[in-house]
C-alpha cells in the first residue's frame, strides 16, 4: 500500500494532465488531499504495486477510466440529508417557487439521486410537481444511471424516513416506495419531471435558466479557483430572486458572486437579489 504522502505532487500532475488530454475530464483544480487519499485507495483496492503502474493503465487502457472515474468523484449522499435544510426549503423556498409558472431545478452533482428524489417530494407535497422540470446532472454516467432507476438499499429507509419526518414530512415515507428482497423502488412518478444527463462543473457552462440550484458537498472537493468558475456558472443560470442551496461546509462567503445574494436564515442557501 502506498501512503499518501508518498504519492509525489508532480506525479499526480503528470497521471491528471494525462487524463485530461486524452480522456478529456480535468480534475487538476480537485482538492489535493482528496485525491491523494483517493488514488491511494485505487492503488491498494487494485493492487497497484506502484502509482507508475496505476498511471500506465490509466493511459493505456479506456475501458478502466470509468472504475477510476468513479473512486475519483466522491459519491456519498443520502435522502433528506440534513433534514433543517430541508425544511427550510419546505417552508420558505417552496412557496416563492410556486409563484413562477414553470420551475426549473438543477441538482448538480446529484450522485445516485437521493437528493433529486427528495426534492421530488417535496413538490409533489407543495403541489408544484406538475408544473416543476428537475435536471439533475454528475461527471459520472454510472451513477445517472443508478439514479434513473430509483432503486435505493432497503437498510437506508429507517434513516431516510427520519430525516423525512425532521424535514418537516407529515405522510408515511413508505407510501412514495415498494420494497424487493433488499431494495426500495421509489414511485416513478417521482421521476417524470426528472431529466438526468452528464455535466462536468470544470470544463462545462450553463445550459438554461433555474429558479433553484442545489449543489451540495461538491464543491468541497474543488480548490479555490474551481470553486470560484462554478459560482460563476451558477450565477450565470441563475434567474434573479432564485435560490442556491450548498453543502454545510461549503458557502458563498469570500466568492465574487457574495454581494449579490442574501442568504437564507442560518442554512447554506442563498437568494439572488
């Protein structure tokens, strides 16, 4: 096994130039210390004897970009995640939605789509799903595909369901899903007004007009600069007096962007002003 800090800056640089000239997904502004953790974990789950060696298949072989794509994205989510954020965006954000006739929504960097199925719900009980179309993007074609499907572990529900209620959610959560053997199959009418499609926040620009951003836990793992050309792209998509939502360690304090939003109570969401 390799230890982190023996994984040199400028072999990193070298194995990140390599993938983004050939392969065409740039993570050289990704945080540092993510990734060194992260291909020191794809070196020892596949048995890499060298980082050379891991570089060597990176470069020469395109059917395993994919795998390493997916341990280089961080793919951690769950439904109602942070369920105060939830709630505010149930009771203040959802009810200036609903003045707009239609509303569009992205959830960049959605993973595997609990997020995205969440806020399905909660239009669906501010009877604004009808008039709502939710993009939901990621770098990563695998987890699209995940999401698409609505299927999500069966031992995650109990979780799930708690945070629903925290939320402010006054129906059984189990009514929106049905279970397998060790699955839950979430409503396909969730999924109706829901668009999934690959975005790369580094590399690509904005593609409509939103009255709601939601991009939580991804920009953690962006430097400062990265960090800086998103909220732009955000700001760029953003229809005035729409709202963005980001992660608990994430905010729009020091960017560029700060002075033309206001933010949200005590949660990390922000109004356009």
């Amino acid at each position: 096994m390799l230890e982190p800090d023996i994984l040199r800056d400028e072999e990193i640089t070298m194995l990140l130039n390599d993938v983004a000239t050939i392969y065409g997904y740039d993570f050289r502004q990704y945080s540092r210390a993510s990734l060194k953790r992260r291909l020191n974990r794809i070196c020892l789950v596949d048995r890499f004897s060298s980082f050379a060696e891991l570089r060597y298949r990176v470069v020469n072989d395109a059917s395993y970009l994919q795998h390493f794509i997916e341990e280089i994205t961080v793919n951690v989510t769950e439904m109602f995640r942070d369920p105060s954020f939830y709630k505010v965006l149930r009771q203040e954000v959802m009810p200036r939605l609903g003045t707009y006739p239609l509303i569009r929504i992205w959830i960049a960097g959605c993973s595997t789509g609990e997020e995205a199925y969440s806020i399905a719900i909660l239009l669906k009980e501010a009877n604004l799903y009808h008039k709502s179309l939710m993009y939901a993007t990621d770098i990563n074609p695998t987890v699209l595909e995940k999401a698409a499907t609505g299927i999500f572990p069966l031992n995650q529900m109990k979780a799930y369901s708690e945070n629903y209620i925290r939320s402010g959610g006054n129906n059984d959560f189990s009514t929106y899903y049905v279970t397998g053997y060790d699955y839950a199959k979430f409503d396909s009418a969730l999924s109706e007004r829901m668009i999934f499609s690959t975005h790369n926040l580094v590399s690509d620009t904005s593609f409509n007009e939103f009255q709601l951003i939601l991009c939580r836990n991804v920009l953690i793992y962006f430097d400062k600069d990265l960090q800086e050309r998103v909220f732009k792209v955000f700001d760029e998509s953003l229809h005035n007096l729409g709202y963005l939502g980001l992660g608990t360690k994430e905010t729009l304090r020091f960017s560029t962007i700060e002075s033309n939003y206001r933010q949200v109570g005590d949660e990390k969401i922000w109004r356009k002003h």
